[in-house]
C-alpha cells in the first residue's frame, strides 16, 4: 500500500531553484547533501524505509522538508531546496504571548510585537500603507563601501501620527507601544523600511523617482534581434542642441538675420548593419505624424544627393546612403521598426502607414526606456560630438555645461549657422557615419556591411510594389468629403479640404457625385493638389486648389496658421490679397521680436525656396525635385512669394442699366 501524503504523490524538482551547498563547510554541505539526496530519491518514487536506511533520515523529518519547499517564496517561485537550508525562515513570526513590562526603561522580548498590533488592529496597517502611498515618508539611498543603506526622512511626524491613530483604535495606555521606552519607533521604522522594499517600484517612487526602467523585456511581441538587413530599424526624434538663425533677403537684395528656435532631427537606423536610412529635418517646436510618415517616405525613396554650397564639404568615395551607393536598396520595406511613446509616433495614421501599407509591426517598448532603442540613442550621441557640439551657438547637454559657454556667439548673429548650412551639415555628417569604420561592426563600415549582406551574402529583401511607390500619398489616412454644388448659383460639384475648395475637370463635369462622399488623400507638404477616389475604391483623378492656394506651394501646417491668422482679423483680411504672401510678409515683421515667428518664416521660405518652379496642373502629389543652390535663396519678394503667373483673358462685365421690365 502507498503510504505517501495525497498533495506529494507528484513533486516536479527540476524547476525549483537551487542551493550553491559547494561553497558551505563540510558537515553543513555534508547534511544539506543527505536532505537533498532524500527529496530527489522521494520525487522519483523510492519507498520510504529505503530511503531511511541509506540517508538515516526520519520520514516525519522528510515531510517536514517537503512541505517547507512547497512554501511559496516572495519571489514568486517556491522555495525549493532553499527550504531545505538550515535557519531559513519561511515564514514570519507570529507572536502570542502579550508584552510585559520590564524594569524601569520599559520593557523587554518585544520580537513580534509590532506584527501582533496590526494583527489586532488591522485599521493600523491599512493606515500604514496609506502613508506610503502618500509619500508620507521618503527613502533616501546611501552608499558606502559598496554596501547600499536606507534611511527614512519623516519618521518622526510619521510616529506621532501613529501613536494617535493607536489611541483612536482604542489601545490602552498600558499596552504596547505606550509601555516602550521609545513606543516602537525601531519597530515601525523597521516595518516602514520593509514594506518600501517590498516592491522596486514603490522603493523607487517613495526615494523620489518619476518613472521606473531597466526591466527586461519579455513580451512575446518584442521583435527580434536583428540578423539581417531591414530586420529591424529603430526611429526617434532628436532636437539639435545648436542656435540657428534664418537669412531672409528683401526686395532691395540687403540680407536680414533672425534667430530661430531649435529644430529636430528625424533618423530611421538599420539596427544589422549601423545604416542610417533617411532622416529629415523639422522645423517646429514639435514633430506630427506628417513629419513621421515623411521620414518613412525618405527612407524608401532613392535618396537624392546634394550640391554642398560650404567650402570643403562633400561626398566621399566611401560616404552617401544605401540606396545612393546600391540602387537594388530603393524602396525596400523593413519587418520591424521600434519607436518611443511619442503622440507622433502612435498616432493612427503613423500605425497604418507602417503596419497596412509598409507591411512591418511595430515594438513601441515600454515608456522612459530609451534603452530599448540603443543604437539610434548612440548615433544621436555621435551627432552631437562631432556635429552640434563643434559649431557656434552650442547649447550643451546642460545650462551648466562648459562647451555652452565656450559657444557662446555674445549674441553675435553672424557667428550662428544658418538654416541652409545645417542641412548642409547634416547631409555631410550622416552621410560621413555611413562610410565610416564602426567599432561595433568590426571596424567595417555601415555602407560596407550593407553591401556584404546584399551583394555578397544575397540576403533577401522585400520591395514595395510598383503601384504602391507611385501613390505613396496612400500612407496618409484617407478624408471622406462630400462633394459640394450649388445648381442655383451655377457653382459646378467640388469638395472643400481645410477651407479651400478643389475640383477638376472631371469633378466639375459629374453632376450624379453631387452629395456623395469621396475619399480624400493629400500630401502633407505640398496642398495644391490632392488625390480623389470614388467611394468603392475607384480613383477618380486629381483634384487641385482654388484661387492663389493653387498657385503657391504650401503644406498643411502653413495652410492652418493662415486660417488661424485670417480668422482672428477676420474683418480686415481682402480675398484678393494672397494668403501666403500676406502671411510671409507678416512674419517679417513679427521675427525681429520672436524666435518662434522666425522659425514660422523659415518654414515658409524652405518651402517656396524647394518647390519647383513650373507647376504641373495634372499628376499625383509627389515629391518635388530640389533646387539647385543657385535657386535656393531665401527672398521673400513678390514675384519670388506670388509664384509664377500666367496671363488670364479679360472677362466681359455685363452691367445692368437699372431699368426694371
């Protein structure tokens, strides 16, 4: 007959923890290796009495070690054959007797007497835990010798507090912990100290922290370490730390400086082979969405190579980008891509640009944990060493830092760099840490393990489809717009988008549309056009802007803060005025006093200063092609602020003479 206890016939040992015995004296490794021996020899189902005889161990001892490792631990995991250890403690003194006072200073033999209280009391506890989650009391962290040492600010109030709360509960004057010498200060300090340690997030909030990091991850959607090229590709956002200005010419051809707020820098990286993909440079306190899904979109597109105007800048013969040394790497998607927490970030069409229409996931990691994305914080770390940190008007890594002072201009314009040097400099450095050897790899170079992979391994990539790179407008989220008309008013079918009406030929012909819906996509940085599809997914054509919004380029946040403007001096704004030439020309004015209107008027210049020249009235919206140094000047004239004009046949007035029939 079996005689073994019903909840130990099945003992699984080989997950429980373990007991380093080598490193004890030899009677106690000697002892814990005969209990050890009796547990194993018991989980593989040897009977009792033999068991007995060959380790001399009592069954009732046997029980009592199994049940011990049985215990769970505070770890989460039993105790195992830590249980079998000899003094452990598996579980915490539970006091009976009552506390006696001893001779003149108070009592004495008071273990357990704190625990018995709350036991009584269990107001008491719950008012305890209150305290901590109150911050009540802090917890400041000492080191000394390697050895690190709590201590408790606020003990005191803390203490007082709770010998009321013990007289409103109704304990006596006679009874613990009036009848200590100190009434149990140690004891509660010692309880406090425990239950703040309990836990590394409630130690870590009660010594002041804001934020909890440096968990390992083990979420099974973390993606995977990276093996291959576009495996996986970290992006983020990094604010130059440099004062810039912009160099505006007037009518006249004098040149006027402004200084500018700092602008970001965003960065897709190849986690495999160091690359940096595509960057893009914003100019705004913050990033959007539109910023993000426009960094995706360099990063597919064949990167276009620039005419450095500052001396001694240039391409070497091994620096550019991936796609500009191996044409096979243009538009090729990646698996993963992992990014912060930003609003931007996850915004909704942000998610459905990568994930429906790239065909990646998405590891946004845990928040506060820039740890998660390594090799994008390092190369931000590259650029501000041998970029940011080398030019005038540094801001440094602190108000406190010294290369802050050593840049410091003393408000010397003329020292700052200017917004059409950065991107200059921007190209140049990313494109130098492309061709440049890398610890981390060997000593072989970004662009040089990219081709080892590509060309000479012939590792496998993924293209985007044909017909998705020529509607890469896709990526942003589609508007549904009623088509508009008025029939009395002779007002052919349009759509309105932020205010501005938009029609073609064919919208303007298709009478049956009027009141339906039609899905709406734009690009963001260039609004005088956009693309319309009829609602069961059919494409309908492109649909251009109305009145001067057609003729000057502009992006979706130029179109929004001239409405905003127009809307406070709603009285006093013309129709015929030009929205944008009105807006630049305001922003002059306002740039001598504020930086932010400066960087407003920057946004505006670069925008006209990149749009091309001649515009086409059909065509999808796509990207325009750079202009050359020599058109790159920042002019906010109006011929250079109008755009290019073309003649418009007069129209015959018909005016009536009054007369009523």
């Amino acid at each position: 007959m079996n005689r073994r206890k019903p909840e130990l016939q099945t003992l699984d040992i080989s997950a429980w923890p373990t007991v380093a015995y080598t490193g004890f004296d030899e009677a106690t490794r000697h002892a814990f290796e005969l209990r050890m021996q009796a547990v194993v020899r018991y989980a593989e189902g040897e009977s009792l009495r033999r068991i007995e005889q060959s380790t001399g161990i009592n069954r009732r001892q046997l029980y009592r070690w199994l049940e011990r490792a049985a215990m769970p631990h505070p770890d989460g995991r039993p105790f195992g054959f830590r249980g079998l250890l000899r003094y452990a403690r598996i579980a915490e003194y539970d006091r009976i007797s009552e506390v006696r006072v001893r001779g003149e200073r108070g009592s004495c033999g008071t273990a357990g007497a704190l625990s018995q209280l709350f036991a009584r009391y269990p107001a008491l506890g719950g008012w305890l835990l209150l305290q901590i989650r109150q911050r009540r009391i802090v917890l400041e962290q000492v080191h000394t010798d390697g050895t690190l040492r709590t201590r408790l600010r606020g003990l005191q109030a803390v203490h007082g507090e709770f010998l009321r709360q013990c007289r409103s509960s109704g304990v006596a004057a006679s009874d613990y912990p009036f009848n200590t010498s100190g009434h149990a200060i140690r004891s509660l300090s010692r309880r406090l100290k425990a239950e703040l340690l309990r836990s590394f997030g409630t130690a870590a909030r009660a010594a002041g922290a804001s934020h909890l990091k440096g968990l390992p991850r083990t979420e099974p959607d973390a993606s995977p370490a990276a093996s291959r090229p576009y495996q996986v590709v970290e992006f983020d956002g990094h604010r130059l730390d440099i004062r810039l200005k912009i160099v505006v010419r007037d009518p006249l051809g004098f040149e006027h400086e402004f200084e500018m707020e700092r602008v970001w820098l965003l960065v897709i990286i190849d986690v495999c082979t160091r690359c940096v993909l595509g960057f893009h440079i914003v100019l705004d306190s913050e990033y959007s969405r539109y910023d993000v899904i426009r960094t995706i979109e360099k990063s597919l597109e064949p990167h276009r190579p620039v005419t450095f105007t500052i001396p001694g800048l240039g391409y070497g013969a091994q620096d550019g980008f991936p796609s500009q040394h191996l044409p096979e790497l243009t538009y090729v998607t990646w698996e993963w891509m992992k990014l912060d927490n930003a609003k931007a970030n996850l915004a909704g069409e942000t998610l459905t640009a990568l994930c429906e229409f790239i065909g990646c996931c998405v590891d946004a990691g845990p928040r506060h944990s820039p740890d998660e994305r390594p090799y994008i914080e390092r190369f931000f770390g590259t650029i501000a060493s041998r970029l940011s940190s080398r030019l005038p008007g540094y801001t440094g890594a602190s108000p406190r830092d010294l290369r802050r002072a050593l840049a410091d201009s003393k408000g010397d314009l003329r020292l700052f760099v200017s917004l059409d040097e950065l991107e200059e400099l921007v190209e140049y450095a990313i494109a130098g840490y492309n061709g440049t050897p890398h610890s981390g790899l060997n000593n072989v170079t970004p662009l040089e393990a990219m081709e080892y992979f590509v060309r000479g391994r012939q590792t496998v990539v993924t293209w985007l489809a044909e017909h998705q790179r020529r509607t890469l407008c896709l990526m942003q989220s589609a508007r549904r717009c009623p088509v508009r008309a008025y029939l009395d008013q002779g007002v052919r079918p349009h759509v309105n988008l932020h205010g501005v009406r938009y029609t073609s030929a064919t919208l303007a012909a298709s009478t049956h549309l009027i009141g339906r819906r039609l899905l709406i996509y734009m690009n963001a940085d260039d609004l005088r056009c956009v693309r319309a599809f009829l609602p069961d997914g059919s494409e309908l054509g492109v649909l251009e802007a109305q009145g001067a919004w057609r003729v000057v380029p502009h992006n979706l946040k130029l179109r929004q803060e001239i409405r905003r403007q127009r809307g406070k001096r709603r009285g006093n704004v013309s129709d015929a005025v030009n929205p944008v030439e009105a807006y630049v020309r305001e922003k002059l004015v306002q740039a001598k006093k504020t930086r932010k209107a400066a960087t407003q008027l920057a946004q505006a210049v670069r925008l006209l200063a990149s749009a091309p020249t001649v515009r086409t009235p059909a065509g999808p919206p796509r990207a325009v092609e750079p202009a050359t140094a020599s058109a790159v000047t920042d002019t906010v004239a109006v011929e250079a602020v109008s755009g290019p004009r073309t003649p418009v046949a007069p129209r015959k007035l018909s005016i009536g003479t009054g007369q009523v029939f």
